[in-house]
C-alpha cells in the first residue's frame, strides 16, 4: 500500500509541475493566464501531502524519534516507548477519520473554485484514506513489532579527513 501511495505522489507531484509548465508557457507567449493551472495545482498538492505522509508514516520515515529513544531511553525500555508513539499515532489517526467523515457532507456543499468546480469534500477523501490505512499500520506496529523496528541501529562512523 504504500508503494502505491508513494507512486500516487510522485505522480501528482509531476502534474503539478506540468500544470505550472502550461501556466508559465501560456504567460510568457499567448499573453493570457489560464484559469485553471492553479486551482489544479492546489488539488494535486492536498492529494499528494496525504498520501506521501500516508506512506512515510508505514515505511517509518515520517519523523526522527529514534534519535531521542537512542540518547535517552534504555534498552530495557525501548519497546515500552515505540508501542508509546504508535499508541498516540493510532489515537491521532482515529480523531483525523472521525473529523474527516463528520465534515464530509458539509465540505460537499463548498466548491474548490472557479475554473475547476468540484465539491470541496472531494479534497478531503485523501486525508480520510490515509488515515484509515494509518491506522491499520499502527495497529499492525503496535501488536506485530520487528527486530528492526525495536533495535537500536548501528552507530555512524565519522570520516576522518588526513
């Protein structure tokens, strides 16, 4: 799944950077703005923040705490603090589904803008499918953890200059 969403991402993030091509070309030699690079953009960008967060949070490399567990927390106790963070992740995840789907109907009411005319709630169903699959990751890391979620990694080496 987040092979997929990663993908999805990168995908969005390169029409973003077409559509801001064809904004910038229709500029610079037609002399006229079209109407709906921006708007199209700033859909893309919805879309693409919550599917990257969705597949950097089960591939975690969505924030740094191993350098806080590593200075600060024994060995002895580092699986206490890792089912910590995920235990507040899952509770975060589950008040995001819940307030994405209570909005829901009401956001469908707005429109995105313009040019590009869809119900605002259409905006939100990333945020709603990131998190329910985020919280299907972090029940999986909170009941079924590995090795090398647990394990504290080998340390880094300086390079010497001579």
């Amino acid at each position: 799944m987040a092979k997929i969403e990663a993908w999805t991402a990168g995908v969005l993030l390169g029409g973003c950077c077409a559509a801001i091509g064809c904004q910038l070309f229709a500029r610079a030699f037609m002399d006229r703005a079209l109407p709906w690079p921006e708007e199209l953009c700033v859909i893309f960008l919805i879309y693409l923040t919550f599917l990257a967060a969705g597949a950097l949070y089960k591939n975690a490399e969505h924030i740094d705490v191993e350098y806080f567990v590593d200075k600060w927390v024994p060995d002895d106790k580092r699986m206490l603090v890792f089912k910590f963070v995920h235990l507040c992740c899952l509770i975060g995840f589950i008040a995001l589904a819940v307030g994405t789907w209570r909005g829901l109907p009401k956001a469908m009411n707005f429109t995105t803008g313009a040019a590009i005319p869809i119900p605002r709630g259409y905006t939100r169903l990333p945020l709603l499918f990131m998190s329910i699959t985020n919280i299907v990751a972090a029940i999986a890391f909170l009941f079924f953890p590995t090795e090398d979620d647990i394990a504290r990694p080998e340390p880094i080496e300086a390079l010497e200059i001579d």
